[in-house]
C-alpha cells in the first residue's frame, strides 16, 4: 500500500507539473500566432523571434511552434485571434492593466469577472486605471555593464536603466524599441525579454494581508489561457 501511495502522489504531481505546462504552451501559441500575423520569418520579424525563443526556453516541442507560426500567418485558415485590454480596481486603491489574447473575448471576458467577483474586484473603464501607467518599450537582459555601455544604449533610445541582481532593465520609447533590440543583436547580447510594456507612473503601498490577497488574485487571473500579462501598480 505504500508504494501504490507514493506512485499516486508522483503521478499527481506530474499531472500538476502538466496541467501548468499546458497552460504555459497555450499562452506561447497565442503570442507566436499574434507575432505571425506581421510576417512569418522570425529574421525579419523581431517579435516572433523572441516568441519563438520563449517558447523554446519553456521547452515548448518545434511542432507546437511551427503549428503557432502557421495559425498566425493564416496557412491553416483564418484564426480571428484578438488582442484586448481590461483595466480593474483592486481593494487599497490597486490597479491592474490585463492584457488578452482570445479568440473568443465573450468567453474571457466571463471567465475574468468570475475571477474578480470571487475576489472582492471590479473592472473599470477604459483609461480610468491606464492614466496611472505610462506605455514604454523594455528590454531585459543579463550583464554586467559600465558607463560607457549605458551612454551606447542612451545613444540608440534608452530612456531608463534599471538593476536588479544581475538583470538590467532598458526602459524606451516605443518607437525605440526595435532600434534598441538590433543594438543588441550586433552587440551579440541575449536578451532575456523584450516588449511593450505598462510601467507605473506611481507605486501604491498596501499591507501585507491586502498583498496577500492580490496574489492570490493575480495567481487565479494568470490561470486564465487568454490571459498574457498582468500589470499592477502595487508595492
């Protein structure tokens, strides 16, 4: 009886390693299909590469990829796939900016009120969160770099630069973005990320129980298939 218990456990566990696996794989498809739609070739399309290198880093099998890459590009019929926005206030004055990709918005939307009913928050309307959020490029990277590196990457559009451990964060505008990402390629420097981003244009501090509870939000709202970025401004 004990071994049959903890075959059980291990298979449960592996179901639970799966199940986050599958949902990862959905959200990457979604991204490389959306990236697809500007051009298939992942040389001439910067945003696909980064998805597809994403999706390869998740260990995500070449088959899915390509099968991505083919549903974006419309080669296997038109997928109607459809970016969109909702905005929601959390208890302690909390924001979030979501960001979905769907092929079925009614169906998401449905599935993000439940989750927010279930959790004492409420879709705003459009703009009434996003004011307090500035749209930027940013790119990720691990290095270590000195100044003259950082008056290079001013040179080519960097606005901001962050450290955090070893990551540095590059902070431009949008337009900026692909001129910045080129820089890197020629630099031979591995971006670790790459996008258009929400950045907080001021912090909200809540307590650690109000904390807590956004987690536990943002946990069951990252659970959602169509959901792709979550963004707060709570510290």
């Amino acid at each position: 009886m004990s071994g049959h218990s903890k075959w059980s456990t291990i298979k449960h566990k592996k179901a639970l390693t799966d199940a986050k696996k599958g949902k990862i794989f959905s959200k990457l498809t979604n991204i490389i299909s959306v990236a697809a739609k500007n051009g298939d070739d992942p040389s001439m399309n910067p945003a696909l590469r980064l998805a597809i290198e994403k999706a390869k880093s998740a260990e995500m099998p070449t088959v899915n990829i390509q099968r991505a890459i083919d549903r974006g590009s419309g080669k296997n019929g038109a997928v109607d796939l459809k970016e969109v926005t909702y905005e929601v206030y959390c208890p302690g004055g909390v924001g979030l900016i979501i960001e979905v990709i769907s092929d079925n918005p009614v169906r998401t939307i449905a599935e993000i009120r439940a989750v927010l009913n279930r959790n004492n928050s409420k879709l705003a309307e459009n703009g009434a969160v996003s004011f307090q959020f500035t749209r930027i490029g940013k790119i990720t990277f691990e290095s270590k770099i000195n100044e003259d590196f950082e008056l290079e990457l001013i040179d080519h559009g960097a606005e901001d630069i962050s450290k955090r451990g070893s990551e540095v964060m590059v902070y431009c505008k949008i337009d900026k973005l692909n001129s910045l990402i080129r820089f890197f390629e020629t630099k031979m420097l591995e971006i670790a990320d790459s996008g258009i981003i929400y950045k907080p244009n001021n912090m909200v501090k809540i307590d650690k129980s109000k904390s807590e509870k956004l987690n536990k939000l943002i946990d069951e709202l990252e659970g959602l298939d169509d959901v792709s970025n979550i963004y707060g401004n709570a510290i």
